[in-house]
C-alpha cells in the first residue's frame, strides 16, 4: 500500500512542479497519509486546496483505504 501512495504523489508531483512546488511523503499509518508542501506550495493560500481537490482525490481513488491526508508544517518543535 505504502508502495501505491508512493506512486501516486509521483503522479501528482508534476502539477505541483508545474507551479514551483513539491510534496514529501512523511508518514503513511491507519489510513492517515502526512505530507509536507515544499516550495511555492509551502505558504500559498490555495495550497490547502491543492491538498484535498488534487492530492487527496488522486490517493483516496487508488488507496480506498485512505482516511485523510494532513499536511504537516516544517516547524520544528522543541527546538
């Protein structure tokens, strides 16, 4: 499964590419897939919306067993 949200982020990074950014996988467990945007993405206003109407469409058709998408800041805590 881990190997089919792999793929999928691939597909989608193109797009985002396309407009400056990137995406990483973070971590993938009990159906919560954590993505950090890089680049363009990292502070645009329309990113959340690239998360749930791009990112989390394309994983959720190929991975059903996909719960939620999260993207995760690059803050680092305790630091």
């Amino acid at each position: 499964m881990l190997d089919r949200v792999k793929e999928v982020l691939n597909r989608v990074r193109p797009m985002l590419a396309a407009d400056g950014g990137d995406i990483e996988l973070i971590d993938f467990k009990e159906g919560q897939v954590k993505v950090r945007l890089l680049g363009a993405c990292r502070g645009c206003p329309l990113s959340q919306m690239t998360l749930r109407d791009g990112v989390e469409r394309a994983l959720r058709a190929a991975v059903p067993d996909i719960l939620e998408v999260v993207a995760v800041s690059n803050t680092v805590v305790g630091s």
